[in-house]
C-alpha cells in the first residue's frame, strides 16, 4: 500500500494512518492535550503522563502535594459568572458536564445526590454563579484604533476567521474545514513523507509526524458565552483562567472582536445582525443563592473555583498518602460518595503510577497549597510544565511535539515569503536554556520578546506565575556538561573592525542591523543580539549551526572548522567569532558594514524637503490606482484616483519607491512613518434623491477621474466629474500636521456638456450633490465638525452657498455619515486632525 502524496502541507492521509478524524473530534473522556497527543502513544513515561492528569484534572486542589509542578491549574474563575455565562448553559453543564461540553475536565460533582435534591442544587448553584456579577474592564479607544459605542457587537466574521486561523489559535483549537486560507508552503518534513510509505514511517519511528493531532474541543459558544464576555474573555484569559491554560494571544480589542464574532457565528438570526449582550438579570431569592453558596463550599467546588466572598475550602487527604487502587478511590468506577470523574482506563492507570511514585519518593507534606518541596528542582519541572502549558503544541523539544501536521500549512510569514519552516513555524526549544539568558527568556514569556514580525503566528504571554521558574529551568536543563569555555582573545584592538567586515560577507544578506537592511533581508534583526543570546552558544552556533539548529537556514561559514574567509585576523576562528561578537557588542554606534551604506546610499526612499512629492503606485488601502503625495511637513496622504477619496493619511517618513519602480508586480507600498489612519471607504460625492438614499457604490454612473495639475508650490488639485457637475479637490498639509482640504464645484461648461453620460444626465434632474464628509461607527457631528472618539476629527467651513442647508446626521447598517448638501459654485474647506 503506498502513502497518497501530501499536498499543501496538510497530511490529510494521516487520518486514514492512525484512524483519528481530522475535524470535529468528540472525546468521551476528560481531554488533557498533552496526555492525548503524547501517552496515549506511549511517547511520556506513565508516570509523568499521570502527573499531567493530577494536575489538569485539579486533583490537587483537594488532595495537596508537596511537589511545586503538582499545583492544580485550577478552573475558571466565576466572581463573573453572572455576566460572562449564559444561565441556561450554566444549568445545562452542572446537570452533565460530559454531555454539554465534551471532554470537560470537570467532574460531575452531583453524581452523589438523588433526582430530587439534585434539581435542587442545580436551582441553587445557577442562582449563586447568576449572582456573582463583576464590572467588565473601561475599554479605551486610540488615535489608531477607535472603539465605536457597543464595538463588542460589530465583529468582522471573516476578519475573525482569519485571524483565527493566523495568529496561533489553530495549533491547539480545530482549524475550520472550510476555511480557504492556510496556503503556505509543505514543510520539509512534510516533503520527505510524502515520499515514503506507512511501512517505511513506521520503521523510520516517523509516526508521530504525520499523526494528526487532537483538537482541544470548544464547549458550544453560542450557548455558553455573549459577544461582549467573549471578546472580553478573548483580550484577556488570565482575568478569567489564571492557570494560563488558555494563553493571551495579544489580541488588541477589535481582533478580540472579529474572534468573538466568527467563534458565535452561528448564533446569528437570519439577518446577520448580532443579538444583543445578554446581560443576565440579578439572581433569584437571597435564601436560594445563600444555599448555592453553601453547597459551592461542601461539594469542594471553591477549591478549584474562585469566587466574591467564597466559602471555606476543606481538602481531602494529601496526595501522597493515597492509595489508588482501595475500593474508595475517586479513581475507582462510580465510587459512593464521589464525583463522577470521565476517566478512562489509561488515564487511571497513568495517575495510579503517577501516586505510587510519589510513594516511593515521599515529599514533606505542605502546610499550605502554595508551599513546595525544596527536593524538586526547576529543571526536573520543565517536561511537566511544557505539557500543561501545552507548549508542544507549537514547539518541538527533545523529539515531542512541534505544530501538527494537519496544521502547518495555515503558519505563513506575514507576506507569503518561502524563509523555509523556521522562518513561518515556531522554533524549536532544543538547547534554548543554553542559548538565551535569563532576563531575555523571561521577556518572551511575558509577552515582550517578540523578534520575529515575518510570522504571522503569535508567541502567547503567559501568566508570570505560572512561568516564573521557567528561564532558570531552561537553564538548568539545557547547561552544557562539561561547561564551555568560550574562547577569549589577549587584546580586542581591531576587533570591532574585524567583525564588521566579517559580516559583510554574507549575514547582511538575511539579517537587518539596527533597522537597516539589504533589499529582501527579513531574518532577525541583529541589533541587541549579545544581550539575548549567551555567548558560549553564539560561539558553538557559528562553528556548526545544524549542529544546534535542526533544518536551519542558516549556513556554516567555518566549514569543518576552517574559515571562509582567510584574510581576516589570519583565518583564526575563534577570533572571527569572537570579532563579530564584539561588533554586534558594539552595534549601536559603530559604522554599518560596506554593502548596507552601499545600499542606502542607493536607497529610493522618497524624502519631502523643500515641495511636495507625488508618486503613483498600488496601496494597500488606496488600491491599484493610488497617488501618494508627502509635504515637507512630514504629513502625507494616498488619494484613491478610483473612488475619487482621500484614503489615507499618516505622519513621519513618507515611501520607498523601490518596489513601485524596479519590481515587476510591484508589492504594494507601504508608508513608512507612523499615525496612520484610513479614511471611509466609497466616493465623497453622489447625485441623490434625498439626504436619506442609501450611498451609492461603484456603478456606470461613477465619477468620472479628469486627471489633476500642479499649483506654483507644488500642490496637486485632482479633477473629477459627477453627473453636471466638476469638481476640483486641493489637499495639503498644514503647520500642525494636519490635512486642508479645498473642494470647488462648478456646473458643466456649455463646451463639456456632450461628454456628460446620458445616465447622469437623466438622473440630475431628480437628484441632489451631497458631500459625505465622514463616516463611522461612532460619529457625532455638529453644525461644523464631525469625529469618532479616539478617531479622525473633520471641521468644515463653506464658502459661497446658494442653497443654505444643515449638516445630515445618517445611519446606513453599522455605519452613521455625516453628508452636507453643496450646488454649483460652492466652496467647502475641510480640516482633518488625528
């Protein structure tokens, strides 16, 4: 039987391989994604599989250990359950867990109580989380990102999905089946499969690597959450999972939003609108939420759960003096008196193991949860602590884990750039103890190290409780034995020089220094490199990079420890390394080498300096026929000669016309400062019936482009024709960095007449010129000015008016417009400030 051939990089066949589906998977027992992807192959010892339980399963919480990696990671808090949860969900879950969220890892702690008294609980359970209500956090807009009223309820669902199926959530949650991005490239690994058979994996121990992975499953949202404690939820899981289970992606509100939106899509009505927040009302009588809280303190729910003003905790006999196989056991089947654990029979097996090798190794008992023994040491924590973060799921390390197959093709760099599997896939963390210190190892776990804005994948941030002992674990694990001399030079006279020659001749061509690079350059950029990186790895690194670095890209420069480079400090290796340390030491101030100041003296940014700049190019925003105009004032903006709008605007540097003028199927220019903002999208005039018709969109009676022309100090005037009339349109900068704009109508002359479309002419007559000033989910408007909060703010003033009439304050689905009516001969001034 032959393998059918990978395509795209998603190992569809490795379902037909191991028998798992791909999609939609519904577990039966308690899921732990460590244990799944991991034990039930029998890749983790037993022992360290059932620890991983005891841990997950928060069997700790009630039965305390001494061992600082058996912490439980404890449930979600519920001091906000009575406006984040959904009370028909809440009541539906605590009468069966399994039922209402497969593979839920909390128990059914009513498994005890007869039909009767188990209604009743359920009554009074629903009516204390109901009544445990907590403010949602002030949500602050921002010059660039303003928050319209209510912007929890206007998600972008596709935005959503992509966005899901980007920034990293695919690696542990399932990646939708229908989703028709995810086009990157197959991996290596993925081409080397592809042309061997199942019998040549298996015999190869290759398995693994074209095993799907097992979804960590979603409860059904829609029944469960609102938009608004979604998205909430989605900005910030620590408020809610303390544990870190479910990292912080570092979404920023919208795209927390647009998540929100594509995870609740299907509880959308017909008409796409959202429905509304679901504040829950205020809980039921106080005697029945006072009986809730009691039993949230009896049946232990408060040893996992936190809560305002919780009842007392009580715990069970410590873990280490359990025994898993008495008849009693909460391990055991339908144990009297016990919850209801989903367990099946490996996953006894594995936490049996787990305490009978505690038993043999006994710990002091703690006195108090957050005390551990001092036996333990953080690098024997480290494999635990990588399963319960569930940190394979992304990363490789010692041959587990790394992205799944099924899933690598939806991790792309930002611009669809082939940089091979370590330029789009997360590194592996083979040797990273060694390689990284400590302080730069503790900012990539709070979410601040982020080095590589090719990927678009997201490295999380991680509670600083759950990781503090990581850095020193990654330490203490991964310390070369015997430790490495790095190799020191008697004098460093000429060193820096050395080094900046050295790199000269082959890093500049993938790595940027301090912001500058050669054309197409997008590896890491080197600047601060010696405090990130310890230097005895730097040194062994640079000897033999595959040697650290499986499939890497990076190439060998000191080939069977000769140097490519004989001229510089005598071909001496250990000087060579040693000199581009000491350059990169020194990186901030010293001279760039050679064919970086070659290029930027060659560079084709355009620089405003004395009048305007006005170049035709395609943007992003601005589309295929985008005319970008920068000032001197170091305020600039992009016209869109389609839709006749000002698109964008943004402050700083202005553009590089590279691409634009060398590049066959030019890359869209980018502006290169900052303060950008966008404008509304559609024409700024239409021929209406009233002030209420809906805007038109792009149709044969489109504005009509006549090209523009040039004043005395530079400043371009675009030309364009709507119907009978023409209008000229002036923008400039101003002396506070803001936009004036001049917008002059005039009636068609007599001589251009005959060129007006039939179509518009017909519908003058039975129409109106409108001016849509602005536009936006928020706006408010005054007789003169109009903004969003946190947005752009336009004030107008006119000049000529023959036909006096107010401002038009108009709401067409989620967007309000603010539209002015003008006639031939009118004169508006428009001023915009961000």
């Amino acid at each position: 039987m032959n393998l059918p051939r990978i395509v795209g990089g998603a190992t569809l066949v490795a379902a037909l391989v191991v028998g798992w589906p791909l999609h939609g998977e519904t577990p039966d027992s308690a899921f732990v994604a460590g244990f799944e992807r991991f034990a039930r192959h029998a890749e983790i010892e037993p022992v360290l599989a059932g620890r991983l339980l005891l841990t997950e399963l928060n069997c700790t919480a009630c039965h305390r250990s001494s061992e600082a990696s058996l912490q439980p990671s404890g449930g979600p808090r519920l001091d906000g359950a009575g406006n984040r949860l959904q009370t028909a969900w809440v009541r539906e879950f605590l009468a069966n867990p399994q039922r209402v969220k497969p593979g839920t890892r909390m128990p059914d702690m009513l498994a005890t109580l007869d039909g009767p008294e188990r209604a009743e609980a359920i009554d009074a359970l629903a009516a204390f989380l109901a009544s445990q209500q907590r403010a949602y956090p002030e949500f602050k807009a921002s010059g660039a990102r303003p928050l319209p009223h209510e912007f929890w309820m206007k998600g972008n669902v596709e935005r959503g999905r992509e966005l899901y199926h980007q920034v990293g959530c695919v690696a542990c949650h399932a990646p939708d089946p229908d989703y028709r991005g995810g086009g990157g490239q197959p991996s290596t690994m993925a081409k080397l499969l592809a042309t061997l058979d199942p019998e040549e994996i298996e015999d190869l121990g290759l398995a693994a690597a074209v095993r799907p992975v097992q979804s960590v499953p979603h409860p059904k949202l829609a029944e469960k959450y609102t938009h608004r404690s979604l998205m909430a939820f989605l900005a910030d899981p620590e408020s809610v999972r303390a544990g870190g289970r479910m990292p912080n992606l570092k979404l920023d509100l919208i795209e927390a939003t647009d998540i929100a939106a594509y995870l609740l899509a299907d509880s959308l009505p017909a008409s796409g609108e959202l429905p509304a927040s679901g504040e829950l009302p205020a809980a039921s009588e106080d005697a029945l939420v006072a009986k809730g809280r009691e039993l949230f303190g009896s049946l232990s729910c408060v040893n996992c759960h936190a809560t305002a003003d919780p009842p007392p905790a009580t715990h069970a006999r410590p873990l280490e003096a359990l025994q898993p196989d008495a008849a009693s056991s909460c391990l055991a089947e339908a144990t009297a008196g016990m919850p209801r654990f989903s367990l099946d029979a490996l996953q006894v097996e594995s936490m049996a193991a787990a305490v009978s090798a505690l038993q043999d190794a006994p710990r002091v008992t703690p006195s108090g949860p957050s005390q551990a023994s001092e036996s333990e040491t953080n690098a024997e924590r480290l494999p635990l602590t990588l399963l319960q973060q569930n940190c394979l799921a992304c990363h490789e390390r010692d041959g587990l884990g790394g992205v799944g197959p099924e899933r690598q093709s939806y991790f792309e760099t930002v611009a669809h750039t082939d940089l091979g599997d370590e330029g789009r896939l997360p590194p592996p963390l083979d040797h990273v103890g060694r390689k990284l210190k400590r302080d730069w190892l503790a900012k990539v776990f709070a979410g601040s190290g982020d080095l590589r804005p090719h990927m678009q994948a997201r490295m999380p941030r991680f509670p600083a409780a759950v990781v503090k002992h990581l850095p020193q674990a990654f330490l203490e694990a991964d310390a070369p034995d015997p430790p490495q001399e790095v190799p020191q030079l008697s004098a460093a006279e000429g060193l820096v020089e050395a080094g900046r020659r050295l790199l000269d001749t082959g890093c500049v061509q993938c790595h940027p220094l301090r912001g500058e690079s050669l054309m197409g350059a997008v590896g890491v950029d080197l600047l601060g490199v010696t405090d990130r990186v310890q230097p005895e790895w730097f040194h062994a690194f640079l000897r033999n990079p595959a040697a650290l670095k499986n499939r890497t890209r990076m190439p060998s420069f000191f080939h069977e420890g000769k140097s490519t480079n004989p001229d510089i400090l005598d071909g001496d290796v250990d000087a060579q390394i040693a000199a581009i340390w000491m350059y990169l030491k020194n990186l901030k101030t010293a001279r760039l080498p050679d064919k970086i100041e070659e290029a930027r003296s060659q560079q084709f940014e355009l620089i405003p300096e004395s009048r305007p700049i006005l170049i035709r190019t395609f943007m992003q925003t601005a589309g295929p026929h985008a005319i970008a105009v920068g000032f001197p004032e170091q305020v600039h903006y992009a016209f869109d000669a389609e839709t006749l709008r000002l698109a964008e605007a943004w402050r700083g540097r202005f553009l590089d016309a590279y691409g634009t003028w060398f590049v066959r199927s030019a890359p869209a220019a980018e502006p290169l400062g900052e303060d950008l903002v966008s404008m509304p999208p559609g024409f700024p005039f239409a021929v209406l019936p009233d002030a209420g018709a809906p805007w038109p969109k792009p149709d044969a009676a489109s504005p009509e482009f006549l090209g523009y022309e040039f004043d005395a100090a530079g400043v371009p005037t675009f030309r364009y024709r709507i119907a009978s009339f023409e209008i000229d349109d002036r923008i400039e900068a101003t002396a506070d960095q803001g936009l004036k704009r001049v917008v002059a109508v005039r009636a068609v002359t007599r001589d251009t007449q005959a060129e007006v479309s039939k179509q518009a002419q017909a519908q003058e007559p039975s129409g109106q010129l409108w001016f849509r000033v602005h536009a936006g989910r928020a706006l408010t408007a005054s007789e003169t000015r109009c903004s969003e909060p946190g947005g752009v703010a336009v004030r107008v003033s006119r000049g000529v008016q023959r036909t006096p009439t107010p401002p038009e304050l108009q709401d067409h689905g989620d967007l309000r417009e603010w539209r002015i009516r003008v006639g031939a001969g009118e004169r508006l001034e428009v001023e915009y400030q961000w």
